[in-house]
C-alpha cells in the first residue's frame, strides 16, 4: 500500500493501524532551529482525543505523543521528526463478526477490491484513529509558520441544522462538546445528537477552517495552487465528501458584482473590500483570511441493521457493534486545522525556496 505521504517541501508519511499496537508518523522537510517539544503538540492531540463525551467514540486512548527522533536539546535539527502514540484501548473482537462483511458506506470493499487483503480491526488503515498523527505533524507544521499564523476552526452545522452567523462567537468553540460558535446551536444539537445515538444511528456535519496572518503570495498559479492543494488535504480525511473555499458553491447563485472582491487603498495598502474568495485569487494568496469548509459524512458503522454482501458472495445483514462517533465531524476539526496548518507549511517553504522571503 502506496500513498502514505503528503506534502512537497514539509512532508507527512503517516503509518499504523487503528487496532495494531502503536501509530505514527515522520515529518519531513522541517527546518533546523525551531523549538520542539511534546509538550508543544500534546494540546493539539487532546482536542482530538476520543471518549471526551457522550458525543464521540467511548474508546480512551490517552494518545501521549513520544518524539523519537529530530530534536536535540529542545530544537529541531532539521532531521526528520519522529512521532508515536501508542495504541492501548483496543477492543478488536467488535469486529469478529463482521471481518468477512461489508459495512455499507464504509471502505471495507474497496481495499479487498484493490488490495485483495485487509485488517478489519476497527477499519486498519482506513480508521479515523491514523487522523491523530496527521494532527501531531499539524502542531509541527505550527512552529513552521510561527504565532503571525492563527488557523482555527468550528463545527457550522449537525446534519441540516446550522449555526446562526449572527450568534458567531469564537469563544464559544471551546465551551460547549461540538467546536460550535453558537451557543443556543450547540444547545440544541445535544438533543438532537443524544437522539441519533440513541437510536444506533449517526448524522454528518459541515466544518469551517480559517487561517489569519497568511502571508500575501503562497501558492503558485496552474498546478500548485493554494486552494487546489487545500482542497485536496481536506478531502483526504476520513469521512469528507466535498470542500469549499470562500463562498464555494454559494458562489454560482452570485452576480459578478458581488462577487469580486472589490478594492481600495487603506492607510497607504492595498485593502480588500470583502472576501468572497476566501483570501485566495488564481491559487495565490491575497494576505485575506484563508476559509474553507468541508462535509463529512455520516458515519458508517452504525447499530442500524443494512444490507450488504459477504467476502464470499452471501446476501448478509450488517450491525457494526462496538465504540463509535455518532459524528465524526465533532473530531474533525482539529484534524482540519492540522491539514490547514501542513499545507500553509509547506507552501510557506516552497515560497522561500522561490527567494522570497
């Protein structure tokens, strides 16, 4: 299995299954100097840990991050930085029963289509759990583009009820289960959710991304564009179905006129009148805020009997038992915000190597 590493300049190869003893990664490309710790990466993982409420997963991994390699005296040395958290609360006879079915919505058939093997343990590779190190290298990618850069993110919608953009409020993300901005939204998605889970079930979500302080001109026109590598690191998390940047799709029901983002001189620069592109024009970016959003499914092991088909061609009824994210948008924001963070990253490097500063 090929397909493990993204990035150019600052690259993430990530390894490990969700029921295997240990996962990890190695980040690539990072420059020497920087100071690195796990103490600097730790709060990143906390935020995507499971079992932190009766919203996501009751599976408790502490997901305690070791750096094996990279970091001499606090600093990076430019080497590549080695990552593990090791695997502790696995529960793999969950699956015993279903190891030779195909959960409807899921991967399962997929790999045994183009892999003609696969671990069924909690999904292996195709797991959720592999998002953890994506967020470890994320923190890394932090460091790369210093404090200027501020990426952050909230949960927009719980299936097809939304948050109130007049309510928006980003000290709210942190007090409530959901990443939610709005605090009278995320009251009532506990109902709602408690509903779902409840039932066997679960339900999708919309998540939002920003970064401010990008600096204006990352990216490249044609075939390293901004947006496009963006695009293409969101929709690479497990469970996403579709991105967005700036107005996205909202964009094709808008007149020209109000849709360009117009422009005047403020205090001696260039100034953007509105942000329809999401601070990004021809894959470049503008210096704007950087938003995107993605959908997530939702999630594919559920209690509700479906119909499928057996490894050896059998009309089979599915039941996923064990621990599961009613949604698992909840868990992906920060597993945005990382993805966020490695593309800016490594766009930042390219940059540079361009000779610009």
């Amino acid at each position: 299995m090929s397909h493990n590493t993204f990035g150019h300049l600052f690259r993430v190869t990530t390894w490990g299954e969700s029921h295997g003893p240990s996962i990890g990664a190695v980040v690539d490309g990072c420059p020497p100097g920087l100071t690195l710790s796990e103490a600097d990466i730790q709060p990143y993982l906390d935020k995507r840990r499971p079992g932190q409420s009766r919203f996501t997963t009751q599976r408790q991994e502490a997901d305690q991050v070791r750096i094996l390699s990279g970091v001499y005296e606090g600093r990076t040395t430019g080497t590549p930085i080695s990552l593990f958290i090791e695997n502790t609360d696995q529960r793999s006879k969950d699956y015993a029963d279903i190891a030779a079915r195909y959960r409807p919505g899921h991967a399962d058939i997929t790999y045994d289509m183009k892999y003609g093997h696969r671990d069924p343990r909690g999904g292996g590779r195709s797991s959720a759990r592999e998002t953890a190190m994506r967020v470890a290298a994320g923190a890394i990618a932090r460091k790369v583009l210093g404090p200027q850069v501020v990426i952050r993110g909230a949960m927009v919608a719980l299936g097809a009820h939304h948050v109130t953009p007049a309510r928006w409020d980003w000290a709210q993300v942190a007090q409530n289960p959901f990443f939610c901005p709005d605090e009278i939204a995320a009251s009532a998605w506990e109902g709602i959710l408690d509903g779902i889970r409840k039932e066997g079930s679960s339900i999708g979500a919309i998540l939002q991304i920003e970064a401010q302080g990008v600096p204006p001109g990352l990216g490249a026109p044609l075939y390293a564009k901004l947006d496009a590598d963006i695009a293409a690191a969101l929709m690479s998390i497990n469970a996403v179905k579709g991105v967005e940047i700036g107005e996205g799709f909202a964009a094709a029901a808008l007149r020209g006129e109000d849709n360009a983002d117009e422009m005047r001189m403020q205090d001696g620069q260039i100034g953007f009148l509105s942000n329809h592109a999401g601070g990004i024009l021809g894959g470049i970016a503008t210096g704007q805020p950087i938003v995107a959003r993605f959908a997530v499914k939702p999630t594919s092991s559920i209690l509700t009997p479906r119909q499928s088909v057996s490894a050896t061609g059998e009309d089979v009824e599915v039941v996923t038992k064990g621990r599961h994210d009613p949604c698992v948008g909840i868990r992906a924001v920060p597993v945005g915000e990382a993805m966020l963070a490695c593309v800016l990253a490594d766009h930042l490097l390219r940059h540079k190597a361009q000779g610009r500063a």
